[in-house]
C-alpha cells in the first residue's frame, strides 16, 4: 500500500514535487516486538485538539500495529532522565513504538531514545512520541537513529506546551534506506519555547525526508530549528520547515535554519523553508543552505599536514559537533561519533 505524507504547509507549484511525499508501505506482518512494554496506552486529551505526524494514516497504522508503548512521566517538580535502547534484526523485523514523554508543572525530564537495527531481512519501523510539557516544566529529547540500510523508517513528533514551558529536541539521523521524519510543535502556552538542534547525514542510495513545523500560537513564545547536514554518494534529501506565527501571538520570536554540505556531484539535495505570519507583532527569520566544502579551508588545513580526506572529515564534524556534545553520557555521545566517522570514510 502506497500512503501521502509530509504535506508542506502552504502548497507550491506541483512541478516541483515537494508538497508532499508517497511513501510505500511494505508488507506489515503484525509480529511482536522483542519486549512487550506497558499495557493499555492512554491518550493525550491535548494531542486530540491539533494535527501532527507523517500523515493520518501513518498514525492509524501505529494505533493498529503497535507493538511497543512506553511512558515517561516527570511528576510536578521531579528531576528525571529515562533511556531506551530499540533493536530489530532477523527474528523481530518491525517496530511499531508509541512513546508518551509528560513533564507535570516545574518538573524536569530528559529522555533518549535510541534506535538500531541489523541483519539481513528488510525492517519496517513506524515511531509516534508525543510531548506534553506542562506549565514551567522543562523537556529534552535525544531521537538516535542508527537503522541499516534495510531498513524502511516513519518518525513522527509531536509537541504540546503550556505556559513557560520548554522543550528542546535533538535528532541525529545517521541511518536508514528511507527516513521519513515529521516534527510538529504547538507553542500554545505563553512564554513557552521549543527547540531543535538535529543532524542527518545520508550515504549511499539512502533517501531523508524531513518535515518541520513550528506553530506559534501563545503570546511572547520562541523557536529555533537549526539542522546541520551532509550528504555523500548518492544519497537524496528533501527537507521542508514551516516557521507559522498565528494572529494573537504577539511578540513571539523564531527562527529556521538548515545547512547541507554536498560531499559528491552525485547527490541530490531539496530544501524548502517556509514563514508564514498571521501577526505583526512577531520577529522571523529563516535560512537554508547547500553546497561544496570550501576549497580555501581545506587548502589551510592541507597546508598543516593533514590530508583530504581527513580535512573534509574535521570540517564536517565540526558542523555537527553542538548537537552531539548535547549528548552527556560520554559513552553514547562516543557511540555516536563513531557513527558519524563510519559514514564520512571515503571507500566504505
């Protein structure tokens, strides 16, 4: 079956094949995942009031496959961190994961959720995490991804704050064959904030499909979506981000930002950022990207003994390194690394 998602905001011309994606579904077998996880997922009431995820039907297949849901919850003034590690192979090929992340008032919850797959069956994951973050509490979410290039992968986000509250997520987005990712956040809340600081880096034939929507709605609210890219061989990305102010949101302040680094003539690389304002009172900016390493820093760099291929290498980490250091565990932020130094190799 064949389903349309990541709809951009504010329809373009057809032409140029960017206002939403087809995204074909494999087979779906209903198999168990490794765990079961808690029983009986509840829904989020604010969750039932906004749009959010790929598409519809990407969330009905979720609600109908699910074979793993997990809750964190950060109790009114609780300090609290909480790390899952997903695995699929061979034997448990699908993941179908909903994860609810719920910081109750002047709480403090951080989150990683870190996915990997191997083996040689083809694997098919479909993620829903929601986030709640209530009045004056602080969210932070670490989203790895590490799939291998069987694997087919739907992300959808979605963001819900009230007053004062703030959630910051980070992406890193090292691997798939198809990555379809879909953040959505609803400032509701005044005063409320929500930011990305995310990486992706596509090889081979790997394609990457992003959409980000930042929706301010409360008044004085802020935002901030910085993705920082590389792209190698002949990989694909499509990245769309819609910076949204409605009529009421006064003062509010946001910003979108995506840079992508062309490591070969051969990749192919679609950025899309949109602002779109309903209110005067607001302050917008927007920014997006894409090209070749600059000859002239690799020719200093060079110039110090190092070679190409490692010259290239530093300046790509160093475009990526603000995201990762926000990694405290020294032993995943090193996982993680590595990831990205596999990839950059030339030959590999």
């Amino acid at each position: 079956m064949n389903i349309i998602g990541n709809e951009i905001a504010f329809k373009t011309f057809s032409f140029l094949k960017v206002n939403e994606t087809e995204i074909k579904i494999p087979e779906i077998k209903g198999k168990l995942y490794r765990e079961e996880g808690e029983k009986n997922p509840g829904e989020i009431s604010e969750f039932e009031k906004i749009k959010y995820g790929i598409s519809s039907d990407a969330l009905e297949l979720n609600r109908k496959y699910l074979n793993y849901y997990n809750s964190y919850v950060a109790k009114e003034g609780e300090v609290k961190e909480d790390f899952k590690l997903f695995e699929l192979d061979d034997e448990y090929c699908e993941l179908f994961d909903l994860q609810h992340i719920i910081a109750e008032k002047n709480s403090k919850l951080k989150v990683i959720l870190d996915y990997t797959s191997s083996g040689n069956c083809e694997k098919f994951r479909n993620s829903v995490i929601k986030v709640l973050a209530k009045e004056n509490s602080e969210v932070e979410v670490f989203v790895i991804v590490r799939d291998d290039d069987k694997s087919l992968v739907l992300e959808s986000i979605g963001i819900f704050t009230e007053d004062d509250a703030k959630v910051s997520v980070h992406q890193y987005e090292l691997g798939a064959s198809k990555l379809y990712t879909n953040y959505k956040a609803e400032l509701i809340g005044e005063r409320s904030s929500s930011f990305v600081d995310s990486i992706y880096f596509g090889q081979k034939e790997e394609y990457l499909n992003m959409n980000y929507d930042m929706i301010h709605r409360g008044k004085k609210t802020k935002s901030d979506i910085l993705v920082n890219g590389a792209l190698k061989d002949k990989s694909f990305k499509n990245f769309k981000s819609n910076l949204q102010f409605i009529e009421g949101a006064k003062g509010a302040v946001g910003s979108e930002e995506e840079y992508s680094i062309l490591l070969d003539d051969t990749v192919h690389s679609i950025s899309v950022p949109l602002m779109l304002a309903h209110e005067d009172d607001v302050v917008g900016n927007h920014a997006s990207s894409a090209g070749k390493l600059d000859m002239n820093q690799i020719f200093y760099l060079m110039s110090r003994g190092i070679s190409h291929d490692e010259a290239e290498a530093l300046i790509v980490e160093s475009k990526f390194s603000r995201a990762i250091d926000a990694l405290a565990d020294e032993k995943l932020k090193e996982e993680v690394w590595n990831s990205v130094r596999q990839i950059i190799k030339r030959g590999n």
